[in-house]
C-alpha cells in the first residue's frame, strides 16, 4: 500500500492560507512583522513551531492560536511513524 506524503507546515501555509489570501511571501512578512529573511526560513523550514510562533501565526491568519502548534504535532508524529515502517 502506498502511503500519503506527509505535508510541511510551509506546504500547509502556501496552499491553505497564502495562495487562498492572495498574500506574497514579502506581504506576509509585514503582517507578522517578521524581516523578509525570517519568513524565508519559516517557508523553507528551518523554524520550529513553537506555541507563541503558532499564537502569531494564528492571529495574523485568523485560525486558532495552536492550530500550527497542533500541525506540527501531527506532521512529527506521522514522520516518526513513517521512520518505523
């Protein structure tokens, strides 16, 4: 049985929250208020989503302030599942 990808947050964020929104990578660094180079790392994923970046991620995306907290969980749980297989 072929398994599904597991998606990257910065996956997640392109396709159900920027492209959706109309929002380029440099207007969504001024919404968070984040330097050009911060939001480069969060969409390459060199960040970890802690609870206070998934709070501002949320508040600037209009979701729940851990809904990215809870992404991540899931996306590591799923990872370290996939490892065991």
């Amino acid at each position: 049985m072929q398994s599904i990808p597991t998606p990257t947050i910065s996956e997640i964020l392109q396709t159900e929250f920027l492209t959706p929104q109309q929002l380029s990578v440099s207007q969504f660094a001024q919404r968070l208020s984040w330097s050009p180079a911060q939001v480069d790392a969060l969409m390459h994923d060199h960040l970890a989503i802690t609870p206070e970046l998934s709070q501002q991620l949320g508040g600037v995306l209009g979701v729940s302030e851990l809904h990215f907290w809870h992404l991540q969980q899931d996306i590591d749980q799923r990872n370290r599942a996939n490892q065991h297989d």
